[in-house]
C-alpha cells in the first residue's frame, strides 16, 4: 500500500493531528510509555516524561541535540551493524528483550547514578517518512522486567530522598532500612552505589537547590533557606565544588 492510498483512507480530523507537531508533541509526551525520536543522522530530538522518569533524567536537554545513537557503542554492540543499518535506513524494526545499557548514561554524565541495575525491553522503532523522505525514527521502549538492586539499599535512598529537609541521622536511616549494625549498612550502601550514605544524601540536597534556585522569585539566600540551609556556609563551598561555579552564576548560565 502506497503512501497516498494510506492517506486517502484517514479521516480529516486526524490528518489535521499528523500535520500539527504542538499536538503530536503533546501525545508523545503524554504517553505511558517510553519514547526517543532520532533523526536522520542518529541525533537525538526528543526524549519524553516517560523516559525521562525512567531513567531519572532530569531535563531533556541534556540527551536532546547532544546524543547521537548512531555513534554508540555500546548499543551498536548491543544491536549489530545490521539492524542499526536497517533502522537508519528507514525500516519498521523490533528488537525483543533489548538489554537496555543504563549504566552509558552514567558514563556520560547525563545522571550520577544507574538508575535500576539491569532492564529487559521490547524495542520498536517505527520510522516516519514524508513525502518519500524518511525525516525521523520513532522508538518505543515497553519494559519487560526491570531490576532495581538490593532492597535495602532502594529503600535506604527512599529515606533519603523523602528526609531531605531534614539533618542527616545515619541512626534514623539503619532504623528505617531494618536489622543490621551501622557498619554492615555504610559498607553494603557504598559497595552498591559507589558512595557514602551521607553523599549521597548531599547529592539530593544539591538536586534540591539547583531546583530551588531555578525559581526566580526566591533569592538565592531564600533558595538555600528552603531547602534548610545557609547560602553562606558548608554546602555553599559544596556547591561550587561540586557545579564548579557559585550559585548565582549557575543560577545565570542555566
């Protein structure tokens, strides 16, 4: 069936949705499921709230204009040459069970942390052509199975990030997670994460006032003070070493 025929037998209504990018834009952005669209030439165009959640990424800019799936390797790996031709050259393709590779994002700087450990998708990649032009290809990530680490470990950073507000209290978290000693739980959370209980528990304090500073009716003294701390003290010196900038400035570039 040719491209005409197929557009002959749509109702006016939804031809008029194809053609309108804000409404399609919204869908996919809307949809439950797990969506990056390429171009061409391999670029990354979009990401949406779906896949920006399941990988805890926080903004789409940092995949969209900067990451090319034609140039990794991992996945290039992962898929082959062959069905990363056939998908650059326009075809419908599935890949069952893809092994999707978080820990490349980690790699990339695009998150600090894996986000689960391991995840088994269904991989549809459907391309879209105009006119006889292939203008993008649009994936389709369905998850499978997903595993996300130890337990205590899942719930140790849940505590964290719903205690943020707070001072930290190592005591509190070993009561949270269950029985085992402070040792055991500081050794078994950095083997699994790679850092301390207490960096990590600054790492979400910084998310926090990066967000908090985002805001352009606080002060960057009263983004700190939200988040319960002082613009002047310990997690100032923090922040720059950890941006590599002060908060004003970040404040300004971002």
């Amino acid at each position: 069936m040719n491209e005409q025929s197929v557009l002959a037998g749509l109702s006016e209504q939804f031809k008029a949705l194809i053609g309108n990018q804000a409404l399609m834009h919204q869908v996919f952005d809307l949809h439950p499921v797990p969506i990056e669209i390429f171009a061409p030439d391999g670029m990354c165009i979009f990401v949406n709230r779906a896949g920006l959640e399941l990988n805890n990424i926080p903004d789409a800019n940092l995949l969209v204009g900067k990451y090319t799936l034609k140039n990794d390797p991992v996945c290039l790996e992962i898929l082959g040459q062959e069905v990363m031709d056939k998908i650059f050259r326009g075809e419908a393709v599935l890949v069952p069970d893809f092994p999707a590779p978080s820990q490349t994002l980690v790699n990339r700087g695009v998150i600090d942390e894996k986000p689960w450990e391991a995840a088994l998708m269904d991989l549809f990649c459907l391309p879209i052509w105009d006119g006889g032009v292939f203008t993008c290809m649009i994936c389709f990530f369905t998850v499978k199975n997903k595993v996300e680490g130890r337990a205590d470990v899942v719930k140790a950073k849940a505590y964290i990030r719903e205690n943020w507000r707070e001072k930290f209290d190592m005591d509190a978290l070993v009561a949270a997670v269950g029985s085992m000693s402070e040792r055991h739980f500081r050794r078994l959370f950095k083997e699994v994460t790679g850092i301390t209980p207490h960096a990590y528990y600054q790492k979400v304090k910084l998310e926090k006032i990066q967000e908090k500073l985002m805001d352009s009716t606080l002060s960057v003294a009263e983004a700190f003070t939200a988040c319960g701390v002082d613009s002047h003290g310990a997690y100032f010196r923090l922040f720059k070493e950890k941006t590599g900038m002060t908060p004003s400035k970040y404040r300004k570039k971002r």
